[in-house]
C-alpha cells in the first residue's frame, strides 16, 4: 500500500512536468553523445509542453490552498503576474527561434540553422531523419550583417 503523501506527489503536474523535463534532457544528452540532436520543432513542442506544465502545476497547487481568500488573492497575483510576463516570454522565445530549412547540397540533404540577429549565419547539419540531425555543424556560411534568412523563398 502506498502512503498518502506519496500517492499525492505523483498526483501533481508539476511533479509530472519535472520529470518530463528531467527525461528529454536525458535524452538530448544520449542523444548528443551518440551524434545525434533533435530537430527544432521538436525543441518548440518540448517547451510548450513544459510551459503549459507549469502553469498548469501552479494553478493547482494554488486551488489546493485550504484558505479561500488566500487561495483567491494568490490566484489573482498569478493571473496577473502571467498576464505581464507572457508578452516577455513570447518575445524572448522569438529571439531565441532559429528558422530551419532542409536543403539538398552537393547532392546530400541537409538541416539548415539561419541565426539571423545581430548577424546572419547558417549552419548546416546532416540530416538523419525526421526527428533527428547531427550533432556537429558541418558547413558554415557568414552572412555578415543584418536580419534576414537568405534560404527564405
């Protein structure tokens, strides 16, 4: 039988969030020591996952407050405190995008990163799958100044 306390941490979002976080770093990690990294769009859906994971592990851990007005004026500070930081957040996962491309060159299929901030540059990486490229860039273009992705049609 198992105790109380315990059934009701494996019980929470956040308890589910945090090992959902601690497994996909785990297997970035393998996956890096095997040559491999996940695609973008995969990276994207990982944090949305965590971020609604979060919010979702908050919230219920404030609805479970036994005291209502506590319960009430800590849910309102949330709200409102998410309300200010998600245009925050939104932005800095923006800067943070790197559009992806996949290109044939020279007669192989690559993965191509266009980091297009301060200065543009893409690198290429070997395509494997769907899922997966390599690890390590094997070609790198500068681009030099500007904002732009030059693989863009």
């Amino acid at each position: 039988m198992i105790h109380p306390a315990i059934k009701s941490k494996f019980h929470s979002l956040l308890f589910d969030t945090a090992l959902f976080l601690l497994l996909t770093c785990l297997l970035q990690g393998i996956l890096y020591l095997c040559g491999f990294r996940l695609r973008e769009y995969l990276k994207i859906i990982r944090l949305v996952i965590l971020c609604v994971g979060l919010v979702g592990g908050i919230l219920q851990k404030l609805i479970d407050i036994p005291k209502k007005s506590s319960r009430m004026i800590l849910l309102c500070i949330f709200v409102i405190s998410l309300l200010l930081f998600a245009p925050i957040g939104r932005e800095l996962a923006w800067f943070f995008y790197q559009p992806e491309h996949i290109v044939e060159r020279d007669g192989k299929t690559y993965v191509a990163y266009v980091s297009k901030y301060f200065e543009t540059y893409v690198d290429y990486y070997e395509y494997k799958n769907c899922f997966l490229t390599g690890s390590q860039a094997v070609i790198h273009e500068d681009y030099g100044d500007g904002s732009f992705d030059p693989l863009r049609w």
